[in-house]
C-alpha cells in the first residue's frame, strides 16, 4: 500500500481532505511540520504544483496538495491566492473582506480549490480545480468549517459554509467538486502502483 503525504499546514484542510482520502486505499501521512513550501505561484493551481512536488521530493513520497481561496468580485478578486496571507487570523482576514467590500452592493464571489498529486520524484501524476460560486454577507453566519466559511452564502442551499454540516460542504463546496473530478483518477492509480 503506497504512502501519501497530506501536503499541508491548515488543521481545517487537514480534516477535510482527509475525509475525502479515507475512501482510498493508501496511507495517509502528515506534512513534516518544519517544512514550509513559499506559495510564489500567481495562480491556484501553480501553487498546489510547488507544495506538492516539494512535499514529495523532501518525504520521498507520494504527496497531495490544496491551494485554495476566496475570490470576490468586487475587489478585483482578492484575496485569491493570497487568502491565507491576508490578516493575521480568520477573524483578521473575515473583517478585512468585509471592511474593503463596505456597502458596496455586489457580494458575488467565489471559492476556488487546485489539487495537485505529486510522485516521489516531483512530478505531477494528477491535477484538477473545483469551483463554488456564492455570495458575501455583511456578517458572519455559523460555527462550522474554517477560515472565511461564515460570511461565505451558497445561495442554492440557503447557508453558509459554516452553517453546513460537514457531509454538505462536502457535497457542495470547492474542495468537494474538485475531489469528485479526483477520485476516480486517484482510484486508477492506487491500483496500478
Ligand atoms: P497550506 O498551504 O499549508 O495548505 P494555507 O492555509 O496556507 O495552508 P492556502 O495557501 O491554500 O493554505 O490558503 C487558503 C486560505 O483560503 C485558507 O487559509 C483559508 O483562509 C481560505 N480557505 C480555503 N479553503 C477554505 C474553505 O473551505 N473554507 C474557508 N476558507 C477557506
């Protein structure tokens, strides 16, 4: 059975991938925790490239990377691959959205999820982007989830991400739909390896 290392520092993207890979046959591993990959890609998918092809080189391993975030319209589509780096917390990053977005009438926006699966010698096996288009409250919503999940609304399902249970966000998120394009491809291969 092939090892895969989860190629990442988020506890809350920790949780849900490891949802998603339970159903698979391989051994799930951690991220080294003084490995730290710069994110100097301009794109999401870019980024998930370079976690995941390090995270492999350095472990020897199979790795899985994430490299996600919010987009909103409004602001030009910030913070998109720098929502991680855009205020010192979830709470920091949740009001600066909100205090840049002000009144302004359109709160579309957009979730986005790039998922890279690097082999041992760091090249990309597979790759693919899920996307969740939503909306941005004036406040937050729910307990749920992680980071800017509270004031992200999915108008198909009348909630926020944080007001979803986990099986829901699963269904429906960035993270989800891209797993879903995933699975039967990571399926095929954790046979053939
Ligand atoms: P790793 O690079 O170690 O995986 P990170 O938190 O730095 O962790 P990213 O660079 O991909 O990850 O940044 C993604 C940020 O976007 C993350 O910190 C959250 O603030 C936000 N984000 C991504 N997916 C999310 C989700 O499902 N719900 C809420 N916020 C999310």
């Amino acid at each position: 059975m092939a090892t895969v290392v989860v190629a990442t520092g988020n506890p809350g993207k920790l949780t849900e991938l490891k949802d998603y890979l339970q159903t698979l046959d391989w051994t799930l591993a951690l991220k080294p925790q003084d490995l730290e990959v710069e994110e100097t890609g301009k794109t999401f998918i870019e980024n998930a490239r370079m976690k995941a092809s390090e995270v492999a080189i350095a472990t020897q391993n199979w790795a899985i990377a994430d490299d996600s975030g919010l987009s909103v319209m409004a602001l030009g589509g910030a913070p998109g691959v720098y929502s991680a780096r855009y205020g010192h917390s979830d709470a920091d990053r949740i009001n600066r959205v909100l205090r840049e977005l002000g009144d302004e009438p359109d709160r579309r926006a957009e979730f986005v999820c790039a998922i890279a699966l690097a082999r041992p010698d760091g090249t990309i096996a597979l790759e693919t982007e899920g996307r969740c288009p939503g909306a941005i409250l004036t406040a937050g919503q729910g307990v749920g989830g992680f980071g800017y999940d509270p004031i992200f609304y999915v108008r198909s399902q009348g909630k926020t991400f944080a007001e979803m249970t986990p099986t829901e966000k699963e269904k429906y998120s960035h993270r989800g739909i891209a797993f879903e394009q995933l699975l039967p491809a990571l399926k095929q291969l954790e046979m053939d390896i």
